[in-house]
C-alpha cells in the first residue's frame, strides 16, 4: 500500500510555509504520508502557476490548500486517500 503523497509548494522565507510545514508534521503523527516540498522559485513553471499563492498543498495531485493552511482539509484529504486505498476486504491495495 503507498501511502498519500503531499507536496507542498514553497518558497524561502515564507512564513506561511512554514507554518503549513508545521502543520503537516502534526498531522504525520495522526495518519502516515509521503511529504514533498517543491521550491516555486526552482521552477520557472512553477512560478507562473503559483506565484506569489503559496503554500500550495496538494494530497495525490489534488490541490487541497492554498494560502494560508487548511489543516482541516488536507487532514481530510490525506485521509480519505488512504481509506481509498482499502479495499472491501479491509486489506490495503
């Protein structure tokens, strides 16, 4: 079973990246995920998608948060990924 991948799209010196960051280590301790932080200025693609909207989280490559953090959201979503990925016999694909 893979667990969800969350990426999170950042830049330096953002506070509120950080504050996702924290956020997102919290939440690690309540249901296990792939983390992936994505540097929006390394990535001149990157910046034209986001630009100055970041964090961006996504869970599965489903944009679930952006701005300021929605940890009730990206809880959510790293869950349901990972209920999804039960089958009906309780057994993990």
């Amino acid at each position: 079973m893979a667990a969800p991948a969350v990426v999170v799209y950042s830049r330096t010196d953002c506070h509120l990246c950080e504050h996702a960051l924290d956020a997102l280590r919290r939440i690690a301790s309540e249901v296990a995920f792939e983390l992936e932080v994505r540097d929006v200025d390394a990535e001149p693609a990157l910046v034209e998608r986001y630009g100055q909207a970041v964090p961006v989280v996504t869970v599965d490559g489903r944009e679930v948060s952006g701005g300021r953090f929605d940890a009730a959201a990206v809880r959510g979503a790293i869950r349901a990924s990972a209920a999804s990925a039960v089958d009906s016999s309780g057994a993990r694909s």
